[in-house]
C-alpha cells in the first residue's frame, strides 16, 4: 500500500490552512446546533461548509448586532456590507484575499463552482435588513430566498462536487435544498419573533401581529414550514452518503424545533425562544448516525 506524500508547506498552503482554521472558529463561537450537525459531513465537504457558515455569520453581524453595538450607523453598515460582497467576488476571480474568512470562502466557491448568481441575491438580502420598510409577502419570499434558499444551494454544490448528476436529478434536490432552507429560516423567524420586534423593529410574517398573534395564526405559520421540511426530506436519499447522516441531523433538529414551537402557545412565543436542549441535540445527531435507518445514510 503507498502512502500519501504530504502536500508541500507552501506559503499559500499555510494561509489557507489558516482562512480555514478562521472558518471553523467562527462556527465554533456561533452554533452549537449547525457545528453538531456539521461534524457528521465528510471532513472535506465539513471545511467547505464551514467556510460558507462564516462568510453567512459575518455579513449577519454587520446588519444584526454587533457592528450597531460598536456604534456604526446605518449608512456605515451598508457600506461595510457592500464592501464584503465586493472582496468576495474579486476573492473569487483572484484567488486570494487579506481577510481570511473571504479567503476561504472564495477558495470553496471555486472548488465546488458557487456562482455570484447565489452570492449576489444572499447581499441583497442582507441589505434589505436595514431597510425599515414593513414587508409584504413578495418582499418576504425574496427575502428568504436570499437569506436562507441560496444557502442550501451552496452548500448542495459541497454535497455533490465528486457526484455528477442528471439535470433532471439536480433540479429535485435544488428544490430539496431551496425547501429545507426556507424551513430552517422560517423556524428562526418563529423563535425569534421577541427579538426581531423588540431589538429590530421587524416582522417577517406580513399580516400577522407580532403583539397580537393567535395559535390559530401561529399554527398556519407552522403549516407551512412543515410542508418545506417534508419536501426537503424526500430528498434526503438522493444526498450523497457522506452528507446525508448531516443533513438528516439538521433536519431532524428543525423539525424537533416546529414540534416544540406548535406546542408553546403564541403568547409565550412573544417573550421566550424555543430551543431545543443540547443533551436532546446530541440525541437527534446519535439518531441520524446510529438509529434505525442509519445504514442507508
């Protein structure tokens, strides 16, 4: 049997070590949830996906926390935000950026062929957050799907990378991915719904007070997230094996999620998040690797 000659310790090789190691701290001081689920990928397609969390996690701080708590205005995070997406796709065409996380990003971009057709509209997204304007339901659609469907997409272009398919085939997990973002971030929108109204100023349920809303409204909501997380979970066969067992996990922990949101009543949803407990984590993560279907993920 030969063994594999080690790559050689090149500047560029360090430094991309580094904008990886970047990644994966980020992740680490951000989600449990995500980084639990993220463990079950293979470990090449886990680094690339770290790389797109961070990227994600960063621009969300400029338009959700801490840039306004470090006293930057609106106008600053903006242009903060234009500036990210901008070193991003030049990251891309040049191969190299000063800040690590782009770095990575545009490294896997490359890799596994994430087009500025899925970053452009998560920027978008982005920058509609600091914008007051109440949202209409087109408005929300568009939303999501920059918010949380490209994600998908991106990382579906990990999961498949050494796996060419029918287009045919791409299209229906295209949906799967499109579906199962679209629940992960309608479930957020649900848990959050004190923070969004009280720290932000926002609702993303048009048409649904977020100071009056019934069970019979939040029961609707939860309707429709659950028929995104059926679509995205017929996929789930079709995902290679080394990304499945996560991509379960995720899944299962979402859906754990609207399970605990349909039993909380909407009142408490106004001052409360809903969360799932780690020791439950841990659980639902054993189960996608370990329960009675595992063999086939």
């Amino acid at each position: 049997m030969s063994r594999r000659t080690p790559a050689p310790k090149t500047e560029i090789g360090i430094y991309n070590r580094a904008a990886r190691a970047s990644s994966a701290t980020v992740i680490g001081h951000y989600s449990t949830s995500f980084g639990l689920a993220a463990r079950l990928l293979e470990p090449r397609v886990r680094s690339q996906v770290r790389t797109i969390y961070a990227l994600v996690r960063i621009a969300d701080e400029i338009v959700d926390g801490a840039a306004s708590q470090a006293g930057l205005s609106v106008d600053e995070q903006r242009a903060l935000l234009d500036g990210l997406e901008r070193e991003t796709t030049q990251a891309i065409t040049r191969g190299f950026s000063t800040n690590l996380v782009v770095h990575a990003f545009a490294a896997t971009a490359r890799e596994t062929g994430i087009e500025t057709g899925l970053i452009a509209p998560f920027f978008a997204s982005m920058r509609r957050d600091l914008d007051q304007t109440p949202f209409d339901a087109v408005g929300v659609a568009e939303y999501i799907y920059g918010s949380a469907e490209v994600i998908g997409l991106m990382c579906l272009r990990c999961f498949i990378q050494d796996t060419p398919r029918t287009q045919a085939d791409l299209a229906v997990l295209e949906t799967g991915a499109r579906s199962l973002g679209a629940a992960f971030q309608k479930v957020n929108f649900l848990r959050d719904l004190a923070a969004d109204r009280d720290a932000l100023g926002r609702n993303y349920f048009p048409g649904v007070s977020m100071l009056t809303m019934t069970d019979e409204e939040k029961n609707v909501l939860l309707d429709d997230m659950d028929a995104d997380l059926a679509a995205a979970e017929r996929v789930l066969p079709m995902l290679p094996r080394g990304s499945r067992r996560a991509v379960t996990a995720a899944h299962g922990l979402f859906a754990r999620l609207s399970t605990k949101l349909r039993a909380t009543p909407a009142r408490e949803l106004m001052s409360a998040r809903v969360r799932v407990p780690d020791p439950e984590k841990i659980m639902i993560a054993l189960g996608a690797s370990f329960g009675p279907q595992a063999w086939k993920r």
